[in-house]
C-alpha cells in the first residue's frame, strides 16, 4: 500500500469512526460504537494496520480478525435481545479492513432487509446514552 493510499484513508487520518465512540482495543482491531445507532449495539472493528484486503493478512491474522468479530457479536448478544447478528466486510466507502457487527434485535423494523437499505433518520445518541451504551459493550466485552 503506498503512502497516498493511506493518507487518503479517513481511518488512518482518524477522521473515521468517532473517536468519542471508542469501546476498546481487542488485539488487531479497535472496537467502535457506530455513530448511527438505529440499529442498536452497531459496531464497527477497525484494523490497526492499514490493509484493505483479507489476503493482504496472514493466515493467523486472519484467523485472530474472525475471533474478534465472533467475540463482538456474542458479547452483542448478552447485552441485547438479539435475533441475529449480521457481519459485514465491504470497503467499498473506506478502502480500510473494518467490520460492522450489527445486531438484529426481536423488534426490528425490517428484519428480512440489509442494514444499509432501511431508510431511517439517523440516530444519535446523547453523551449520556453514549456513555452508557459505551459502559455496557466494554463490560461485556471486559474492557476497562
């Protein structure tokens, strides 16, 4: 990866995500709270190093990157009421290795469709929510 590439990359500048919504270090990726939290619990796990491809890790790293993914979701689910937990790698907006782990709650508005196409204002949390919900993720997490 050139330098250009990663000065272009709103997480390597840290413009990307927020970093009042940071739940805590797993080991090769940073936990987030997603800025829109319509979708309760959303998650963001940012790879410290920048890379934007699977096959650009090792087989170890890859494999460390699946159990903070898998460790995400299931602490996810202690906190919520979860139907199910979706996990995605795009990269298509932040050329960035970095997974949302989104949970499906029983009462959500739109279980059959993908996150990214349910139209929704965006949900903000206040500092107090955000403290909170940053509280129980790193307690389920056991982050300090």
């Amino acid at each position: 990866m050139d330098d250009q590439t990663q000065k272009n990359c709103k997480i390597c500048e840290k413009a990307w995500p927020l970093a009042n919504h940071f739940i805590g270090a797993l080991g090769l990726t940073d936990a987030y709270l997603f800025e829109d939290q319509f979708f309760p619990g959303w998650t963001v796990l940012v790879l410290k190093e920048h890379q934007t491809e699977l096959f650009q890790l090792t087989q170890g790293e890859r494999g460390q990157l699946m159990e903070e993914v898998s460790l995400v979701g299931e602490n996810l689910t202690q906190v919520y009421s979860v139907r199910k937990i979706n996990s995605e790698l795009l990269g298509n907006q932040v050329p960035h290795i970095h997974w949302h782990v989104v949970p499906r709650l029983i009462a959500d508005p739109a279980p059959l469709k993908p996150v990214w196409s349910v139209s929704h204002e965006p949900v903000r949390l206040t500092d107090k929510d955000l403290a909170e919900r940053l509280r129980l993720l790193r307690g389920a997490l056991r982050i300090s």
